[in-house]
C-alpha cells in the first residue's frame, strides 16, 4: 500500500462477516473530520443555513437549494487542458492533510465531502488515478450500492455530465430519499415495463421532465446485462463517441436493486453561459437530475421558477421519442 494513502486510512471496510456494517462507519469519521478538518466544519455550518423552496413543474417536482459552498462545483473548469494541468484533488498525496476516509474493499476511499449538498455526503474515490467511466467499474457500483444499504442512494456523475473530477473514477453516496425523483418515477402510471430477464426488469418513463430508465432486481448478473444494453443503445441513439453521457443513482433495500439512469445530451444548459443579466448558475449533474437543483447564487435561487426549471431539463435531456427509440435499440 502506498504510504500516502495508508496514512489517510479512518478506517477499513473490508466486506467480511466479521465487519461492522458500511453506514455504521461513516458517521464517526465525519464526526472526527468536522473537527480535525476546517474546511469540512466549515462546509456543514453552511449546510445549515442553504435555503431551500419547492417547485411543480409540470408532472413533477424539485428542491430548490440556495448553497454558496457549491459555487467551486458548478463553476468548474472542466476544459481538458485545464484538467490535465491541475492536480486531482482526489488523488491520495492531494489530499488536504487532515483529511482522511475509510478504505473500502482495497479499492475505493470513503471521503467526506467539503461542500455537501446533503447530509451526510460522501464521495467514493478510486484509491488509483482511473478515468471516470462506468463500465468497468459497474460490479463495484453495485457492491457499494449493496453495502451501504437500505440507508443511501448511490450517485455516478458521468465526466461530461456532473462530475467535478472526470480524470477521476469515483461515486457518491447520500441519504436515501433525498431527491424528490426517488418519489417521481416510483409512481406507477409514469412507468412502462419495457425488458425483463435473468429476475431484473427495466422500465421507461413518461411526464417526468427528462428521459429516464429504471432498472430492478435481486439479480446482480441481470442487473449488469441490462444496464450494459442500456449504456449501449443509448450510445448507438444519441451518437456518442465514447461513454454516453449519463447520470445514474441506485438504492438497495430488501436484497435487490433499483438503479435509475437519466441519459444526457447536453451537459450545462445555453443559459450557463448567456450575458451576466440572463446567466443562471445551474450545472446540473445527478443530484439535479434528481430533483435538487443547486443554486450558488441567491440571484438565481430568487429567479428560478417551474417554467426555467422545466426548460433546462429539457434542454440537456434526450426527448421522449428519443428515449423511446433507446428502449427500442436494447434487444
């Protein structure tokens, strides 16, 4: 083990019988980093004071959350040459010096985050510099899932498409239940079974603002079948020369899965980057997705309404005959 990470290890999650649970680990580490790590302190005081407004939108509904503390997560720069240049502050020897993880299965680090949307938030780092790309990492994704249980939802930004760091693999984990969709999508008349096999079953969506698939079961080999033909029919549809841009959140409760996949098209909408009179200040990754949409600037948590909110969706997300002729490609 490399000394820079063995001096960051909390604590050690291993998977063995003998271990305490995952979320049982979590809370004294973040206990301890609050006090040994000032930004960290820093970040949660100003949780509780973000502001938060609900919105409906046409069919569904989101969280409005005013949080200064994102404001380095939505404007980043995330030009390649800006990236390549920069050190990765998820690599073990970049690391602020008190901060420290629990080291999971060999392989990932359990992290808090300094500018938490929710509480608690974790970012789940790969102990290696590996691209952000999911499908070599799917298996972990689903073992982290697993692991945390029934009491997080676990979060992958794709590198076009959310993620602050997308020269490094690495995934989050939230409360469960904190994103309105969670809610949203469960609800039966907004859902149609499209493919089943192997006991998992993946789902369309209807009237819920932005494409989206749902994938369910107490089967890790069927679950993985049907997301891979998932990621790859919405490659082939909406053209994309690598990994499709995707944002994906899984929860797991009573021995089995359930993953929801939002295909994207577009990463941050026109409105980003318009004149400072028009310019909205929403990147929306996973937890937009979601239904929280993060606003670092008050001005733009006092102008957003359901009609910006339903258009930025739509924006970035495929259309519903978009989404339909994906269903149709996976075989």
């Amino acid at each position: 083990m490399a000394p820079e990470l063995a001096d960051r290890i909390f604590d050690s999650f291993s998977g063995a019988s003998d271990s305490a649970p995952l979320p049982d680990l979590c809370p004294p580490l973040l206990a301890e980093q609050k006090i040994a790590w000032k930004e960290l302190g820093e970040g949660y005081a100003g949780l509780q004071a973000v502001r938060v407004r609900e919105l409906q939108c046409n069919g569904f509904s989101v969280k409005l959350q005013y949080n200064p503390k994102r404001i380095a997560s939505t404007g980043a720069n995330l030009e390649p040459g800006y990236i390549e240049k920069r050190p990765c502050f998820l690599c073990p020897q970049n690391l602020p010096a008190t901060q420290k993880g629990i080291l999971y299965r060999g392989e990932f680090f359990v992290l808090c985050n300094p500018a938490p949307i929710f509480n608690p938030h974790y970012t789940i780092s790969n102990t290696g510099h590996l691209p952000q790309l999911f499908a070599a990492a799917l298996p972990s994704f689903l073992q982290l899932a697993a692991d945390f249980g029934e009491r997080f939802t676990i979060l992958y930004n794709g590198a076009a498409c959310g993620a602050s760091a997308p020269d490094h693999l690495h995934f989050q984990a939230v409360p469960a239940g904190s994103m309105p969709v969670e809610d949203d999508l469960c609800q039966t008349q907004k859902r149609h079974l499209v493919k089943q096999g192997n006991d998992a079953f993946l789902s369309g969506t209807r009237s819920t603002g932005r494409a989206a698939i749902i994938i369910e079961g107490k089967n890790r080999a069927g679950m993985e079948d049907l997301l891979k033909k998932a990621m790859a029919a919405t490659k082939k549809i909406l053209a994309a020369p690598g990994e499709p841009m995707v944002n994906i959140f899984c929860t797991y409760r009573d021995a089995g899965w359930r993953l929801f996949l939002f295909p994207r098209r577009k990463h941050r909408p026109d409105i980003y980057f318009a004149g400072e009179e028009e310019k909205i200040l929403v990147s929306p990754g996973a937890a937009e997705m979601g239904g929280v949409v993060v606003t670092p600037r008050e001005q733009d948590y006092r102008r957003l309404d359901a009609a910006t909110i339903e258009s930025i969706f739509n924006e970035v997300s495929p259309d519903q005959e978009s989404l339909n002729r994906i269903l149709d490609e996976i075989p």
